[in-house]
C-alpha cells in the first residue's frame, strides 16, 4: 500500500503524544469470511434436496450469483479467490439455465414440471459439488471456519483412502485419522 493510500484512510489525528486513527482496506481474508457467511445461510447448498421448492431454489441460486459478482468485482481479478467465486458463479449459471431461468426471472409459461425430481436432484447436487470444492479451498486457504450445515457439501476423504487410513500401521497415517475425527 503507498502512502497516498495510507492517508486517505486516516480519519483522525490525536495529540498530546501522538495517535492516528485509520480505516484499513478490507482485507481478501475479510471477503473470503464474507463469502462463507453468506454461504452459510443458503439452505439451497445444504438442505435435503426431498424438501427442496424449485421456485425457492432459484430464488436462493440467483441471490448467490448476484452476492457473488458483487465481490468479485471488489477483489484482485487474479487471486485465487476470484477464481473460485468465478466458478461458483459459473455453477449458478449452468443451475439457472438448466432449470430454464430467463434473465433471473423464470416465466409463467415456460414453467418446467417436475414431476421428475431426480431432475432437480441431480442439478442441485452438480450445483453442490462446484460449490463444496470452492468452499474447501476458500476456507483452508484463508483459514476460515465453516458451519456444520455447509460442511455437508465439502469434499471427503474417498473410501478408498479411509480404508487404507483404517488398516494402516504408519503412525502419521493414525495421526491424520484422529485429527479428521476430531473436525467433525
């Protein structure tokens, strides 16, 4: 940061001794925090998808997006994290289009049955699995806790590799197990 920048974010200057008082630029930590609270609150990424309203889902999905696009335009267009919020909101659009969404209205007439719900299932599950990918990266790269609801989402360790984690006798493999046991 130079130093024109410092001193517009300076509100105040204190004396006898000397203080400053200054707003600092939110931080791409602050933004990613940010993200994942608002995440948190989408029961659209959690939910159990038999409970599922299409109606409610796109309503949530474009919410999403529109949260979405309004950071990346906050943030560095080259950091990691707009990369990951690029492929959210890529999600959210493939999620809109699939479900027949036009300029995030989705009208009377076109109005899609779903008698089908296997249908709505499986878009929300593609939508879920970008999303939880993201999510993961996010939080570990900035060190950011996650809700238990939205965890659902994260990806795991496959059976294969809990198998192996299981009938190991490597001690840092224990390790790793009894530290994985203790997150969840």
């Amino acid at each position: 940061m130079n130093s024109k920048e410092i001193l517009k974010r300076i509100t105040g200057i204190s004396t006898p001794i000397f203080g400053i008082s200054w707003n600092p630029d939110n931080t791409e930590r602050d933004h990613a925090r940010e993200v994942i609270a608002f995440l948190e609150d989408r029961r659209v990424l959690y939910n159990a998808c038999e409970i599922e309203v299409p109606e409610h889902c796109i309503d949530s999905v474009v919410q999403i997006r529109v949260f979405l696009t309004e950071r990346i335009g906050k943030i560095d267009q080259d950091s990691e994290l707009s990369m990951s919020l690029r492929a959210m909101r890529a999600a959210c659009r493939k999620y809109l289009d699939r479900m027949g969404v036009e300029n995030d209205w989705m009208p009377f007439c076109s109005h899609r049955s779903f008698n089908n719900r296997w249908e709505l299932h499986c878009f929300i599950g593609e939508m879920r699995g970008v999303f939880g990918i993201h999510i993961a990266k996010i939080a570990v790269t900035y060190g950011i806790d996650v809700e238990s609801d939205l965890t659902s989402i994260l990806p795991g360790l496959d059976s294969v590799h809990e198998t192996k984690l299981n009938h190991s006798t490597d001690p840092s493999a224990k390790t790793a197990k009894r530290e994985r046991k203790i997150k969840h």
